[in-house]
C-alpha cells in the first residue's frame, strides 16, 4: 500500500514539474522612468502609424512598454492605468516572436500562455488589451481606452510605432487562451515605424 501512495506521490509531481516547465517566463527590466519625450512632446507626436520596421525590440523597451501599458506605480498595487472602481479588469496579453503572454503587472512577468504567433502589421510585438465584462456602463471599454492611450504616449515617447486596432485577426481568441467572461477589446501593433512607407 505505502509503495501505491508513493508512485501516486511521485507521478503526480512529475507531472506538476513538467507543467510547471511548460508555462515560459520572461522576467522584464524595471522600468526606466525617466527615459522618452516630455508629456507635451509625446502628445503633439501622438498618431497611428501602421507600418513596422522588422527590428526587434530589446527586453528593456518591452519591458518598459508593459510597464507604461499597465504597470504598478504605487505601493498599493494601483496601476499607470486608471479604472473605474479601481476593478483593474484589463489584462494586457504581449504577442511575440515565440508565443503569446500575459502580462503580470504585480510580479513585472511576462507568462507564456501558448506558442502561437499573433502578431499583426508585421510589427516585432502586438499587444492585445482584454477585459471582464463584468462592469456597469460598459466601463471596461472606457477602461481599455486608458490602456490604449497609455501605449500611443509611451510609442509616440520613445520613437516608436502604434496603432490601436478594433479589427482582430483570426483565431485571436484562441491564441490568447482568454479566459471564460473576457472580451478582446483592442490590439496593437507596436515596433520602429518604417520609414520607407
Ligand atoms: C477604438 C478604435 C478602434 C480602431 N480600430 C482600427 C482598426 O481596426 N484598424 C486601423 O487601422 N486603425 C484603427 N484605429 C485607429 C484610427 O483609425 C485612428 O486613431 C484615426 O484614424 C485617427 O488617426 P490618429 O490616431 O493618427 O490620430 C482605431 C482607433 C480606435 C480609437
């Protein structure tokens, strides 16, 4: 009996080991805060560019972006991102070049959530802004707008390209594993503009 309960023990622990080593992880740089354009600047730069550079963006940019897109700012857990009733239902999903992931703003984490590639526009990184619908008034749509503002003043900051798009590419959905009651609201295309365009 006592050897039953241990190769239970054991293959339950095998098999939690190894989806523990499914689930990819990128831990991102801290924010550089005092790095881009003054506000200002970045406001009279603002616009949606639909043309991307192939040029990856380093980890500090990236991390940086998912800091700006939705980040803690304050000790207690409030985000750069308002929501109203502070319900902080916006989940900000980074597509890259090895799969998709969901950004933990508590940990500053990127975790993988599948392999699939939803990038779009052929920028180097497409974010997704997903919500819970579970607000009165729609709020989680005015709640989306915030994000989305956050990225075009964090792009148009730092010379980069952006574009906040309501038309999704297929298979969006699955890619992004989305949990039951979230809704995609917008995605966005983020990179070095081209300049050839
Ligand atoms: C909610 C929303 C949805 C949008 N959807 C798309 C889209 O699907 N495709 C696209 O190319 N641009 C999309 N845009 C970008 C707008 O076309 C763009 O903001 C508008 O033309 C004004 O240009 P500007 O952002 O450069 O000021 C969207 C913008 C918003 C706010």
């Amino acid at each position: 009996m006592q050897k039953v309960i241990i190769a239970v023990f054991l293959s339950f622990s095998l098999a939690a080991a190894a989806a523990a080593q499914e689930t990819r992880v990128i831990e991102l740089k801290k924010p550089q805060l005092t790095k881009g354009k003054a506000v200002m600047t970045a406001l009279n730069r603002r616009q949606s560019v639909r043309w991307f550079d192939k040029r990856e963006l380093d980890l500090q940019t990236l991390s940086n972006l998912m800091w700006a897109a939705t980040g803690v700012n304050r000790e207690d857990g409030r985000r750069t991102n308002p929501t109203a009733m502070n319900r902080q239902e916006i989940d900000v999903y980074a597509c890259l070049k090895d799969g998709a992931y969901l950004y933990n703003p508590q940990k500053h984490i990127l975790e993988q959530v599948s392999a699939g590639d939803c990038r779009v526009l052929g920028a180097p990184v497409t974010l997704a802004i997903v919500a819970k619908e579970e607000l009165p008034n729609n709020y989680h749509y005015t709640d989306a707008g915030y994000v989305s503002q956050n990225i075009y003043l964090f792009a148009a900051g730092m010379g980069l390209a952006t574009v906040a798009r309501g038309s999704m590419p297929d298979g969006l959905q699955d890619t992004l594993r989305i949990k039951k009651g979230y809704k995609i609201i917008l995605n966005h295309p983020v990179g070095y503009p081209n300049t050839d365009k």
